[in-house]
C-alpha cells in the first residue's frame, strides 16, 4: 500500500475518515485532560486517603489531629508567660513597685525554691511578703498582682486588722513564681 492508494481511499470515504479524525481528536483531548488535570488530584486525593486510613489503624482521629495542634499553641503560649530565671529580681522589683503604687508599706520579701518540676526546666519559688494600707489600696494591689503578665499564681491570702478603729489593713500573700531555668 503506498501513500496514493491512502489518498485515494480517503478521497472515496471523506465523511468517515472526518469522523475517524473527529474521534481521534476526542480521545486526545480526554487524555491530556486525565493526565494534566485529573491524574494529580487523584493522586492527591489517594494520599490523603491512606494518610487518613494509617492514623485511624494507629488509633488517631482527626479530632487527636486538631487537638493536638491545640496544645501546641497552649503549650508554646504557658512557655511565653514563663519566667526567665535572670529575670527574677525583676519580678520581685515589680512587686515593691506595685505596692508603692497603690500607697502600701511592704515589710519585706522572703523567698525560698522549690523542686525542680519533673521532665522541664520549670523551677517554682515561693514568694512571701506582706503589705500595710488603706483597704482599698489593698484591694486594688491585689487585682494589680492579678494582672501580672508572667506566671505568678497567688496561694494564699491573709488579710487583718489589728486595730478595730483605723482603717489599715495588713495583706499576708503567698505566691509561687514560675522560673524557667537555663540549660537544666
């Protein structure tokens, strides 16, 4: 068969090998569509699949996924409220600046470590001291103590009045400061 007799027979049955053409040209355009377009999300869609199936079989969900990543941001958002060990004498200097702030004598601070928290760098202190004023300046001193941006947690509060005619109130409190040590 040589090219005229192919000629010929096109030229005889011009209608079908239009259609002949016409159907070829489909079937290109499908291809390059499944391969260019389809074929990637499929395969994406396919991993996302068996990413899903292998946590189900390790016994996670997607609700262990989501919560995971919550405590990873509760996690990094405690460590940011830690406090930095050099920076203790800063804390404590915050405190005689809130004290004086609000018009309140403090008699003095005492300080004393705890353990070292199990598994982190985490090293709490407990912080003692008591403060003298008006009760009002005693209240807000407190809601001032609240409002701490580090980790300072107050224990325990006492509060009295050694003369029934005066207005002056002693404060007893308590804290734990949260220290976060270097290199433990």
């Amino acid at each position: 068969m040589n090219f005229q007799t192919i000629l010929d027979m096109i030229a005889a049955r011009r209608k079908a090998f239009i259609f002949l053409a016409f159907l070829l040209l489909i079937a290109v355009g499908i291809e390059m569509y499944l391969t260019t377009y389809q074929g990637p999300q499929l395969a994406a869609r396919q991993q996302e699949w068996f990413a899903r199936r292998d946590a189900l079989a390790r016994g996670e969900t997607e609700a262990d996924a989501a919560r995971y990543q919550r405590g990873m941001r509760d996690l990094e958002q405690f460590r940011k409220l830690l406090i930095p060990k050099r920076d203790f004498a800063a804390v404590l200097g915050r405190i005689y600046e809130t004290a004086s702030r609000n018009a309140l004598s403090l008699q003095g601070i005492s300080y004393k470590p705890g353990q070292l928290i199990k598994g982190t760098q985490v090293l709490p202190y407990t912080v003692s001291f008591q403060v003298s004023g008006k009760y009002g300046a005693v209240k807000n001193f407190l809601a001032d103590m609240a409002r701490f941006p580090e980790m300072v947690t107050v224990d325990t509060i006492s509060i009295g009045n050694q003369k029934t005619t005066q207005e002056k109130v002693d404060l007893k409190l308590q804290t734990t400061v949260y220290l976060l040590t270097e290199g433990a």
